[in-house]
C-alpha cells in the first residue's frame, strides 16, 4: 500500500504540517498507524479525488 509520512505530504503539497494534522486528526485524510507512525494513505486519497464530485 503506497504511503507517505505526514511531513512528506506537507512539503509536496505545499501545506503547512499543522494543516495535515488537522485534515488527519478530522479524518478528511485517510491514514493508516503502521507501528507508532501515522501515514498518509495515497491510494485512498487518489479514490477520493477520482470519485469527488467537480463543478464546472
């Protein structure tokens, strides 16, 4: 399963850490804890974007 460090997503996205922790601690960015380390899971953040409704 492709997964990213918080921090990580941050930079490439150009977000601020506190941000990331935010959508995380809300669940608006799906994780998954693998031991004591919180990860971004990217394939179900790509699901959500394909399956999020867009407006024109």
């Amino acid at each position: 399963m492709p997964v990213m460090r918080r921090e990580r997503f941050a930079e490439l996205t150009g977000l601020y850490i506190g941000v990331i922790d935010g959508w995380t601690e809300r669940t608006y960015l799906p994780t998954v804890l693998i031991g004591k380390h919180r990860l971004v899971n990217l394939v179900l953040v790509h699901k959500q974007c394909l399956e999020a409704k867009t407006y024109k």
